[in-house]
C-alpha cells in the first residue's frame, strides 16, 4: 500500500504592526496596516522548518491589499525593528527539533555510558 506524502507550505500570522509606506494606489507614503506572516514548510500538517517571513499589507486611505511581501529592508523603513521583533514561533522547528534529538540522544547516551579511562 502506498500512502501518499502530504506536504507544501502553510503560513501563520506572528504579527501586527501600523507603520507609514508608499502606496502604489494613492501614490504617497500613508498609513498600513501590516500583518507579519510566517511561513513554514509542513509534512502531514506537521511543521518541518520555517522558509521565511511575509508581509500583507492594507492601505488605510484607499484600502489597497497586498500580499505575500518578502520582509525586506529595501520596503519596510522599519525592518530591522520588524525582524528582530517578529520571530518564527518554536513549533514551527518541530520535526526539524525532532530529527536532530532522534540523532543526537543515542550519541549523548553512549558518551555517558562510556567508561573512564
Ligand atoms: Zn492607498
């Protein structure tokens, strides 16, 4: 029997911040509400690893909706702020975590096991 491998991307928001940017709409720098969007790569739902950090952003002049913004310097004037604020959450690293400890433990436990010299 051969069970297929569900797996893809999913996103979470992590974040909410009001911050001044350009819209391409209105065509000067107003007010956004930017909602800060995690996003992790997944094998049966479960989170394997963070791929990165998005943004959607809403004009509050003319209600322009943009999606999917990489976070990046060039874009938001507050981004280091943003960055350092917004992490991706713990468990999004879970089989990632799990992974590694299935590697590491056995190692740990033979050092500990080992006799002294
Ligand atoms: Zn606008």
């Amino acid at each position: 029997m051969l069970i297929p491998l569900i797996k893809g991307t999913k996103e979470i928001i992590i974040g909410y911040e009001e911050s001044y940017l350009k819209c391409p709409s209105c065509e000067v720098d107003t007010l956004h509400e930017i909602h800060i969007i995690s996003k992790y790569f997944h094998v049966y739902g479960i989170p394997f690893c963070p791929t990165g950090k998005e943004a959607h952003t809403v004009c509050n002049k003319c209600g322009l909706r943009r999606y999917n913004i990489p976070l990046e310097k060039n874009f938001f004037p507050n981004y280091d702020n943003l960055k350092s604020r917004y992490k991706h959450p713990w468990y999004t690293y879970a089989i990632m975590t799990f992974g590694i400890l299935i590697i590491l433990l056995p190692i740990y436990f033979e050092i500990l096991r080992a006799p002294d010299k």
